[in-house]
C-alpha cells in the first residue's frame, strides 16, 4: 500500500470520527433542556401546586393509599426515579457492552424519555399522580439514555482528543438549555400577552422540552454507528453473572450492579477516582440545588433575580466548558479539575460573606459557578473515560452515572443538618466545602497515568 493511500485512508477516517462527533454533541443539545427547564425550573413548583390542589384538608396527598404532603410529592417522585434508574443502568450497560449496539438502546431510552415530558402538558387540574408517573418514567430514561451517550465517548475520540470532545459536548448541552430557557421565560413572564394562563405557559415549557429532546435526538441516532465488541474478560463473563445471579436473591439491576462494582474492583485505581468524584460531584450538585434556597431565604432576593442567576450560570457554563477544555490540553485534565476545585471552594468562601439584598454579588457569585460548572463535569467524564477498560464502557458509566445522579444525598443532608443545628444558611452553605477539600485530596493521591494504563489503555501525553 502506497503512502497517499495510506494518507487518504486516514484522512477519511479522521473526517468520519469528526461527524461522528459532531453528531455525538448534538445529543447533550437535545437532553439538556429537560435538565434546565423542566427539572431545574419548571417542574418542582407546578407539580407542588398540582398536588396542593389534590390535597385533603390537612395537606395530604395519598398515591397508593399512601400519605404523603403535598409539598413533598415532588422530591419523592425524583427520589423514586432514581431507584429505578439504579435498577435498570446496569441492565442496560452490560446488555449494550455484550451485544454492541447501544444506538437502539440510546434511541429507546431517550424517546421513552422525550415522549413522557412531551406528555406534561397534559398535567392540569389536579393530576399529580400522572405528573409524578411521568416524571419518574422520564428522569429514569433520561439517566439511562446519559449513560449511554457517555459511553461512546472513548470510542469516538483517541485519547488526545477526548478533553476537547467532552467539554464541547458539555458547551452544546449549555448553549441548548440557556436558549431554549430564554424563550421559556418569556413565554412564562409574559403570558398574559400570549392570551394563555400562567399554568397553560408552563404546561407548554414543559411539554415544548420534550419536543426538542425528541427532534435533536435523531441527529446522533443518524451519525453515531455501532461497534463489534471487544473481548470481555472472562471473570466478568455470562457464567460469572449467572453463578452470582444463582447465588444473590436481590433484583436483576442490582445482582448486575453488584457484578460490576466486583469487577471494578479488580481496577482500584479507576474506584479511587470514583470515589472522589462521588465526593466533590456531590458538592457540586448540592451547590446547584441549594443556591436558590440560599439566595431567596439569607439574602433576601426575588424570584426575577434567582431566575436570571439561572440563565447566567447556563451562559457561563458555556464558556467555562470550552476554556477549561484548553487548559487541559496545556495542563492535563486532573491538574486542570483540580484547580476548579480550589476555585469551587474560593466561591463558597465569597458566598458566605455576601451581604443581604445584594444581587450584583450573587450574580457574580453564579457567574464563577458557571465558569468552573460546565468544565469540572465535562473533564471528570473524560478522565473517566480513560480508566474504563476497552469494552465495558457502558457497564462502567452506569456506575459513573449512578454516582452522579442517584449518590448525591450526602450534601443537601449536610447542608440541612447544619441550618437545622445553626439556623444559618451562611454556615449551610460553607459547611459544603468539606466535599470540594475531601474530593481534591482524595483526587491528588490517585496516580492516573498508573490507572489508564491497569485499564489496558494507552495512557495520553497531557493528562
């Protein structure tokens, strides 16, 4: 074989790995709004007040002969969701790694999801058993559908390139959520102009998400392709499944998470990082949850206020995705997320000593947060992707996204107890960098050079 067709052969695999890629951002576009508008700023309230309105006298709503406050029907149908997404991501992981062809899989996780959002517009009345049906049936799917997506990026991007693609993924996600946001509010805010109720313009928001999860999707079901599958080490084989699934009497899912935590464990390295992930990603999210609380109940702030500190996070995401995408290729994806955790911690700090009624500080505080947001996830995924051993990629990111959506009770647990026992959202909302000290140290001892290469893969110049 010749040296041009040697040159041409690369070059066309090269321009196939970049559509492949292209095609791969695209789905972060497509599923992220249902992250920003429905769960982060639509769906918690309308649903509480749809559940108010089914509510016995003394505020109690009772699915399934089960009483539960109103109030409190919107956290337990996201909780709910998460179980089942526990159950069923490593399910749908190892069936993806033995048979190789994730792209139905994705394409049936995210439909079931994008159908059931589309589907809350029809969440009037008093329907809160329907709202809570559809919102654990779509935070379910869209876990699954997540882990999925995630685990294509080893094989779509060479190690020297996996930085760049992830961050790019995260930027595209933020783009979406904060475009689709912006009409969102304006159709809220001004509803009355638009000739419909406050309560039709959220059932649209609502149902317009689903739309565009749906639409986008077809973008990487078109460009991404499977793949045969690579050899599977004979320890976490069918036999060994199924002599465990003999031995343990517990559910499918966990009989399968259970056989992969056992095979992650033959790779401590790749657990090491897990663990502080778990750790510093817990207090990222407990930031994100907790912001408004702190915002409105300590510093006094209205709702427009709150609500544009939103948007600016997601703006920002944007580029703090990208640049810390950069740093990266200079530094080294660990080095650079240890230095957005520092910054994480020097932001608590700021917040803390905000003063009340003030919100040009706290959009400068939401405008760091969405500096270091968008990069610390979209490099921690990366990174994690070079400790995946070839061939369970989606097996081990449903650990990965186990961690990252169904492990993160640990901070809103500490940030209640500490207002509980101080009465001080300040000292709430400082308590939290225990998790960004804890993740960073726990981080800094993991030699991840070591790990890429116990994981069987080749280990990148910059990481």
């Amino acid at each position: 074989m010749d040296i041009d067709t040697v040159r041409t052969a690369a070059s066309d695999e090269a321009a196939e790995r970049r559509r492949e890629q292209r095609g791969w951002y695209f789905y972060d576009w497509a599923c992220s709004v249902y992250s920003t508008s429905v769960l982060t700023v639509f769906l918690g309230p309308y649903l509480t007040s749809v559940a108010k309105r089914a509510a016995d006298a003394d505020g109690y709503v009772h699915p399934l002969g089960i009483p539960v406050r109103a109030g409190s029907f919107f956290a337990y149908s996201v909780s709910l969701s998460v179980i089942v997404a526990v159950l069923v991501m490593p399910l749908v992981g190892a069936a993806a790694d033995r048979s190789g062809r994730k792209k139905p899989l994705l394409g049936a996780a995210a439909y079931v999801g994008a159908a059931a959002t589309a589907c809350m517009f029809f969440l009037g009345g008093d329907r809160y058993l329907l709202g809570g049906a559809l919102l654990i049936v779509a935070n379910a799917a869209q876990s699954v559908a997540m882990m999925l997506y995630n685990s294509y990026l080893p094989q779509i991007a060479p190690p020297e390139e996996r930085d760049a693609v992830s961050s790019r993924g995260w930027a595209f996600g933020y783009a979406a959520g904060s475009l689709v946001l912006v009409v969102n509010l304006v159709l809220y805010l001004a509803h009355d102009s638009f000739g419909v109720s406050e309560s039709m313009a959220v059932r649209i928001c609502l149902a317009s998400a689903g739309l565009w999860w749906g639409g986008f999707t077809l973008i990487p079901l078109l460009r991404l392709r499977d793949r045969p599958t690579a050899g599977r080490e004979a320890t976490s084989g069918p036999d060994h499944t199924d002599r465990t699934d003999r031995r343990v009497g517990t559910a499918p899912g966990l009989r399968q998470l259970a056989a992969t935590v056992r095979d992650m464990r033959r790779h401590p390295l790749t657990l090491s990082f897990l663990l502080a992930y778990l750790i510093y990603n817990d207090g990222i999210q407990t930031v994100i949850s907790q912001a408004s609380v702190y915002g409105s109940e300590e510093l006094g702030l209205g709702q427009s206020t709150l609500i544009g500190a939103v948007l600016l996070v997601q703006v920002l995401a944007v580029a703090g995705a990208l640049g810390m995408g950069r740093l990266a290729r200079t530094y080294g994806a660990k080095r650079t997320i240890l230095g957005s955790l520092a910054a994480w911690t020097l932001t608590l700090g700021a917040g803390y000593f905000l003063p009340a009624g003030a919100p040009v500080g706290f959009f400068l505080l939401a405008a760091a947060i969405g500096l270091v947001l968008g990069g610390s996830q979209a490099l921690s995924r990366s990174l994690f992707s070079h400790l995946v051993p070839p061939g369970k990629e989606a097996e081990y990111f449903s650990a990965y996204e186990m961690s990252d959506r169904g492990m993160s009770w640990l901070g809103p647990l500490l940030f209640g107890v500490t207002y509980q026992l101080t009465g001080s959202y300040r000292d709430a909302i400082i308590s939290l960098v225990v998790f960004f000290v804890v993740g960073f140290l726990l981080l800094v001892r993991v030699p991840v050079r070591q790990a890429i290469g116990d994981a069987g893969n080749p280990v990148p110049e910059k990481i």
